[in-house]
C-alpha cells in the first residue's frame, strides 16, 4: 500500500522529523495497543452490546468520566435494563443509582431515559443510523453522534475524544483548539479506512504512552515522525 503522507519533514524545536506517514502510523499504534485494554465503547459492542442505542447510551455515560468507570457502570445499567424499553420502565431516581459513579449522573439519567423513551415510542425500539436524529437528544454532541454510528453501524465518521484530539494536535497533522474542531481537521488528513479506528487505537496509546502529561515520548513507536507539539516534559 503506498504510503499517505500527511505531513512533510520538518524542523520542530525537539529536533527533525521525519514526514508522518499515516499508514505506517496506524501499523505502529495497532503494534502498540496490542495487549492494551480495548477502548470502552469498541468492548461493550463486543460483549453483545452493540446496537445504536446501546453505544448512544454508553457514549453518554463516558463523558468526563474514564472507562474504567464507564464500562462497569455501562455493564451493570444494561444488566439491569437490556433495551430501551426496560430502561424506560424505571424512573429517574432507579436510573441515577444504577448509574451513580459517572460524573454528571443526575443530568444524564434523564438523558439516557428520554432516549429510551423516544427510541420506544418513536421508533418501535431501534434507533436509525441517523446523525440528525442522534444530535436532536438532549446530551448528544458530535462526539457521541459520531462514535456510536461508527461503532454501530460502521458509517465513516471520526469520534473525536480527548485522546484522539490531543494526541494528533501532539503529531503536529492538525491545530484544533477543541475537540470538536478536530472532527473537520481530521476528516481533511486521514483516510476514510481510519475514520473509526483512529478512535479505537487513540484512547489506548493516549491512556497508555502518549499520555496527557509526562507523555513517554523516549519508547513511543511514533517519535521520529511525532512533531511533539507542546510537550515539555516526558520520559
């Protein structure tokens, strides 16, 4: 496969880089993840937990919180509502203790129940892959919208969290100021094959190697190509 260079060689103040090559790139980070725990979003569908409403609701459950405390809380709500119209069944307070280690747990309670509500009266109790649809939920930003149908449906869209977003600002491919402004950055520089994996691959390595702060940039399988945008201190 001939290689897609997104960036050329540079000059950066950690010394030259190499151009950054996408393809060769994802071979690494797939290397690199290999033994790492799945992103949360990715285990839950492989669990059996896969369909939209399922990925929308747990997208939700994840935000400002880790996957290490997504993914039980997420286990354990479906365990005890496994489809919209279980979940729909309960009130909110039932909801909030079930989900009670998230952050924002309150708000998202009614949230996670509205949408099963409406996927059940609307929607016989299985949400169409439609992005319109998915942003008009309370709660529902690009981010979710665009993970879950990645996910669920296998459309080419990028879930941009905050892994995806300061690791590639950090390769130097993009300059966003937020998530969201990486979605367009992003769909601009990486291959349609990548749109859903670069998810799956990111929250790993950036959990994991190019962390948030003191990225371990000397054993990173990326460096040479990594222009190491706004890291000052590493190991």
């Amino acid at each position: 496969m001939r290689a897609k260079r997104v960036r050329g060689a540079r000059e950066t103040p950690h010394g030259p880089k190499a151009p950054f090559e996408i393809h060769e790139a994802v071979r690494r980070l797939r290397e690199a993840v290999r033994d790492l725990a799945d992103a949360a979003m990715f285990e839950l569908r492989d669990r059996g937990w896969g369909s939209l409403y399922h990925q929308l609701v747990a997208c939700i459950l994840s935000i400002r919180t880790r996957d290490e405390v997504m993914l039980p809380t997420a286990l354990a709500l479906f365990d005890a509502a496994p489809g919209p119209a279980e979940l729909a069944a309960l009130d909110e307070r039932e909801i909030d203790r079930l989900i009670g280690a998230v952050t924002f747990h309150e708000r998202k309670a009614a949230q996670i129940r509205a949408i099963a509500r409406r996927t059940v009266d609307d929607h016989d109790g299985t949400l169409p892959c439609d992005a319109e649809l998915l942003l008009s939920f309370a709660g529902v930003g690009p981010k979710c919208a665009n993970l879950a149908l990645g996910v669920a449906c296998g459309a080419a869209r990028i879930g941009v969290d905050v892994h995806v977003w300061r690791v590639t600002n950090r390769w130097g491919i993009i300059a966003a100021r937020t998530p969201e402004q990486a979605i367009p950055q992003l769909e601009a520089v990486l291959p349609r094959e990548y749109w859903i994996e670069i998810n799956r691959l990111l929250v790993p390595f950036g959990k994991h190697v190019c962390t948030g702060t003191r990225p371990k940039c000397s054993t990173c399988p990326l460096l040479e190509m990594c222009e190491q945008v706004g890291v000052s201190d590493q190991r």
